[in-house]
C-alpha cells in the first residue's frame, strides 16, 4: 500500500469493519437525547452529558420495548451492545443488546462516591474558596434563556443597585447539553477580563433535571476557574454537588442577586452616619481645644504677660544680691587669712630680729654670715635695722 498502488475506498471500509468486529460487546453509559420508532426498529441518539460525543444506537431485538418504566428523551441509561460498521455509507452505531436504566438510588449512590472523590482532592475545602468582590465592575451571568432565575437576579441585584453591569450567557439548563453549555459560557466569561464574580442561575427542579449541577466536568471547571463562582440553583431538598465547589452558595436566584452586589441605599445610610459620627467627633473635639484655649487665655499672666518678666526679674535680682553677699564674704575671710599669714610672716623674718636691736655680721670679702669672732684686722659688714655699716675687728674675746 503506498500512493502509487493505494487501496480502494471499499477494502479501507471493510478493513474499519473487520476491526470494529473484533472488539466485541461492550457496556457503555449516556443520556438518550432522541428515540425514534420505524416498524419493529427502534433508533436512538446516545449523548455523553460531559462532552459533545454522541453516536446512533439501533434496537432490533425489542430492548427498548422491554424497558420498564418506558424509556424518555433525556433518561440515563448503561447500554450492552455491539459496534456496527456499514460499509455503504461508512457511518458507525451501536447494535443494542440489553438496556439497563439508572434508578434514582443508583444515581444517589453515584453522586455520593463523585461527592467524596472530590471532598478528598479538596475541591470542598473552605481555604480554597475566593472571596466575592465588593463592588464588582461587571457580572457575568449564566442561566436558562428567558428564565425566571435570570429575570430575579437581574431585579434584585438592579434593585439593590441600580448601575450593577452584567455579562449574560443563556444556556441550556437540563438535558444532554446542559454540562457542554454551561461550562462553555464558564470558560468565556472566565477568560474576561472586566468580569470579577459569575453566578450560575437556575430556578430549583427535579432530581433528574438538576443532574447536569453535579456532572464531574462542571465542577471541576467551576474549582479550577479563577474568576469567583456563585451557585444559585435553587433547590434545597437536594443540594447539587456544584453548590459544595462553588465559592459561595444562594439558595435561590434571587440570594445570588442581592449577594452579589451592595446595597445602594444601605450603605449610603450607612455613609451617612459615619459622617453624622464623624462631624460629632470633630465638633466634639473643636469645642474641647476652643475651651482649653480660653482657659490659656484667662489666666493672668495671659492677661498681663510682663507679670511673668517681673517674676523673673526679682528672682534675678534675688540671685544677684545672694551672689554679691557671698563674693564679699567670701572676700572678707580671704583678707583676714592674708593678714594673719602677713603677721606671721612678719614674725618669722630677720628683719623682725632687727628691729629688736640685733644685728647681722658678714664678711665683707665673701659675704658669709659670721657665727664666731673673727680675727683682729678683719674686715667685716654690720647690718642693722636701718642701714649698714662696715668696721674692721679691733681685738677679739673668747667668753666660755
């Protein structure tokens, strides 16, 4: 085989076919989105509700038939069946041998283990949860088309905020393409920008059409989208698994709606008594410092302030006159130490000694005070009280 020598359409057919024998019957499981009845041949459409894949399933063997209760567009089914490939026309489908339909236990059952699944990855965990913006610039919106939900979060959140700005998506809410939709309109207004908080509406429902909120894709879109999600089904008895992923749950539409915005009149009453307080607390305090500066200016050095330049100069001239009194006692005791020490100087000095009558006898060649008699013809010095005189030793006495 190469394109020189390819094969023929019908021999690449058959081979498909020849494949597709060998894999035998297998279970499969889906939502049955349409049956259509030709003579004993029952045709259906066979959805996945997570993904757009879909495939033709054909009944020749009355299981459709068999089914009890009878089956509807929209029921959830587990099928065993062979895969059929025609060679004509090159399409595939499934060849129906047994059809099981999922109870309502089972579906519990189901949504229980998905519950815990992802309780344990942490999907539920409140750490995780984003916190919903105060004012949001814009809000996206995704709901049924035409829905009542739709109409009570736009009346609620417009009544509690007049200029609230929302990004609408209209989607299908049940039935085999509510999941794709949704998580469509999701992934858009996720990638926008301007929107900072989306809330998926739906106004409550059966068990069954509430099955696409606790679809195993959705969620995980709704834990892994970075934009704030608010869940407002609206069904109280049984709670969607969506509710316990999304960031913050409304029972109802109309929660989501006054949630999710502020209240305009609320908080400007709320402003409007924090600048009542705020005008108290000013006023309040003006008054106090006005009272604690008319009490300033009615003491009485504010009201005559050279009093204080007269306080302070007496005490000056206080200092002066103490400082004064002690320099000239001071003074005093130091002359009378002066004098004493000048008497006493007087006292022990040799002029003293001359005064009373002695006298100091020197050599007159070397100057030396004589302490024994000198030698006759010796020339010698004589200091008295007043003046000197020089004289010559006459003759000396030794006494004893």
């Amino acid at each position: 085989m190469s394109a020189e020598n390819p094969w023929p359409l019908r021999v690449v057919s058959k081979k498909i076919g020849d494949w597709l024998a060998r894999l035998g019957e297998v279970w499969t499981e889906g939502q049955i989105t349409e049956i259509s009845h030709r003579g004993r041949t029952v045709y259906l459409t066979l959805r996945d509700p997570a993904a757009e894949v879909s495939m033709r399933v054909v009944d020749f063997t009355g299981a459709v038939a068999a089914c009890d209760p009878p089956l509807r567009d929209g029921a959830q089914v587990v099928i065993r069946a062979q895969a059929q490939w025609w060679d004509k026309n090159g399409s595939l489908s499934l060849h129906v041998r047994e059809i099981r339909q999922v109870g309502l236990g089972e579906l519990l059952a189901r949504l229980e283990r998905l519950k815990k699944l992802l309780a344990a990855e942490g999907l539920f965990a409140a750490e995780r949860k984003k916190p919903l913006p105060f004012l949001p610039y814009r809000i996206g919106l995704i709901t049924g088309r035409a829905s009542d939900a739709m109409r009570d979060v736009l009346k609620n959140a417009k009544a509690r905020l007049p200029s609230a700005d929302f990004e609408v998506r209209e989607v299908a809410v049940q039935g085999p393409r509510a999941v794709t939709e949704v998580c469509a309109a999701l992934a858009e207004l996720d990638r926008n920008p301007d929107v900072e908080v989306i809330v998926i509406a739906r106004g409550g429902g059966s068990m069954e059409d509430l099955l696409p909120f606790s679809d195993e894709t959705l969620c995980r879109a709704v834990a892994e989208a970075v934009t704030p999600v608010v869940s407002a089904i609206g069904h109280e008895p049984d709670t969607p698994i969506l509710d316990y992923v999304a960031d913050w749950r409304a029972s109802t539409p109309t929660e989501a709606g006054k949630k999710v915005v502020p209240d305009l009149a609320e908080e400007q009453r709320g402003l409007n008594i924090c600048r009542t307080r705020l005008r108290q607390a000013l006023n309040a305090m003006v008054a106090r410092e006005a009272d604690g500066l008319a009490a300033m200016r009615a003491r009485p050095v504010m009201a005559r302030p050279e009093t204080m330049l007269e306080a302070r100069g007496e005490a000056v001239a206080n200092l002066t006159h103490r400082m004064r009194a002690r320099v000239d006692s001071r003074l005093e005791r130091s002359t009378d130490d002066l004098e004493h020490l000048r008497a006493r100087l007087r006292s022990l000095s040799p002029q003293s000694t001359l005064d009373r009558g002695y006298a100091i006898v020197t050599d007159t060649e070397s100057g030396a005070v004589l302490r024994e008699a000198a030698a006759a013809g010796e020339a010698i010095e004589v200091r008295l009280a007043a003046g000197s005189l020089r004289a010559a030793v006459v003759q000396t006495r030794e006494e004893g």
